[in-house]
C-alpha cells in the first residue's frame, strides 16, 4: 500500500475483533513511529505498549470510560519527556513537543492502515489516572493513546471539509481564483477529494434564486457542523462577488 493509500484508507475504528495482533506488526508500527520528525531531534517521547487485558480496562476508564477501548488488542501510551524538552527549548519545548506527538501518531496509524490494522487515536484521557495505571514519572506526560487491533467492519465514513473550504492562497481568506485548475493535481487521487464537483454545485447555487441559494446552503450543510454551514455561505457570498463581476 503506497502512502496516499494508507492516508485515505485509514479511520478511527472503536470496533474490534478478538484477534491478537502480530508482535511484529506492533514493533513496525513503533518502528513507524520514531521516524516523527522531533524538534532540534530531541525525540523526547516513549512508547508504553500495553496487552494486559486488566491494563486495557483500566486505560479505557481513565479515558473518560471509552471501554469500547478494551476490545483493541493493542494500546500504545505515548509520552512525552517534559523535562527534556523544557531543557532544550525553555517555555516552547513542552508545545513543540506536543506538535511533534501529532506526526508521531500519524505515522503509527498510516503503519498499522497499511498493514492490515483498525486503529484511533484517543486523547480524552486523566492524565494522572493514566499516569498511575503505568507508573508514568512526574516530568513524562502521556499524550496520547493509540489504539490498536483487527475489526470486521470498516467504520463509517465521516465528513471532511473541502479544500475550498480551507485553503487560502498568498494570504488568510485569499480563496483560489480559478479553482478548478489549480486543486486539479491536488485532487488527482483517486477523486477522493472531489473539489471540483463542489465548486460546480456552489456555482450553480449562486446563479439560482436567493431563496434557493439558501435552501442549498441548508441541504449541503444538513448534517454537517454549523461551522461549515457559515464557512460555505461565506464562500457561495465571494463566488457570487466574482460571478457578478464577470
Ligand atoms: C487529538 C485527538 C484526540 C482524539 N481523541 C479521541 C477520543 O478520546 N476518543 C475517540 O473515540 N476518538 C478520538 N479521536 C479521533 C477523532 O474522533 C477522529 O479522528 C475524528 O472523528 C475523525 O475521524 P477519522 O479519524 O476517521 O478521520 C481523537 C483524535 C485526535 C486528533
């Protein structure tokens, strides 16, 4: 699976089966992991992998009571060296370092997509109930917990925003002239990110009646969040301004 696979194949699973998960699958996910790119390369992180089933249980507890939690086979507990960080980079180490988790994660869940794993990443956790479950030291915070393990089914999809929806050009709110040509090559995979469909429905939504317009922006944004909803009406408002213009 090349690497544009994995990102868009892979999904938070909360749904797993009983099947134990390779140890050799866990070790190229932490393997996967400390390819992160690190702040000045401290890498001050660590990995607590957990398969007790009595751990597992107690780690779904401190995650605000996730237990669908226990089902994943495997959990990863990465921590973060506060400490070392802090020595490094003064007041910024412990914010650098918490960026950095976010790559470190990633990493572990485009690996265990690509090899065959369900996975989520759970941050809604009591830092210092985790902490005790692991006999965690005072200066390493645990930042994240990485759940692993095979299911049988793939989770639902879930709604993404669109690139129009985000992207800004040379400066904030400078939305992408001509559209369709430049995400053309952004979109190229596979259509996952179908922006151009979009930027046709917004187009027609504009030239159609103001009533229509605003029945279309309440279907697009439907079951979507609300941020959305105000986000696609202040870009159908700037498409209008352009399509009067021309
Ligand atoms: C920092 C962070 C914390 C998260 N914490 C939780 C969590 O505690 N429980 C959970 O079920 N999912 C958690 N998630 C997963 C998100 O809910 C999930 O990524 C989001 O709904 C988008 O779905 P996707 O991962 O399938 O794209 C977390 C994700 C991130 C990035």
């Amino acid at each position: 699976m090349d690497v544009k696979e994995a990102i868009l194949l892979r999904r938070s699973s909360r749904s797993f089966n009983s099947r134990h998960v390779e140890w050799d699958k866990v070790g190229m996910i932490l393997n996967a992991a400390r390819f992160a790119p690190s702040p000045g390369n401290i890498q001050n992180w660590n990995f607590v992998v957990v398969r007790d089933d009595k751990k597992r249980e107690s780690i779904a507890e401190a995650c605000a009571e996730q237990f669908w939690m226990t089902q994943a086979r495997v959990h990863i507990v990465v921590c973060i060296d506060e400490e070392l960080a802090e020595d490094h980079y003064d007041e910024k180490g412990i914010a650098y370092s918490m960026q950095a988790v976010g790559g470190v994660v990633e990493n572990m869940l485009l690996e265990a997509t690509a090899l065959g794993l369900s996975s989520c990443w759970v941050g809604d956790f009591d830092r210092q109930k985790l902490s005790d479950i692991l006999g965690v030291p005072p200066h390493i915070s645990p930042q994240a917990v990485v759940v692993i393990g095979y299911s049988d089914s793939a989770p639902d999809a879930v709604d993404k925003y669109k690139l129009y929806d985000l992207v800004f050009l040379e400066g904030w709110g400078k939305r992408i002239e001509d559209v369709g040509m430049v995400i053309k090559e952004w979109t190229s995979s596979k259509g996952a990110l179908n922006f151009e469909r979009d930027v046709k429905e917004v187009k027609r939504a504009v030239a159609s009646h103001k009533e229509e317009l605003s029945e279309a922006v309440k279907v697009k944004t439907g079951d979507i969040y609300h941020r959305a909803g105000s986000r696609l009406k202040r870009g159908i408002k700037e498409l209008g301004k352009k399509l009067k213009k021309k």
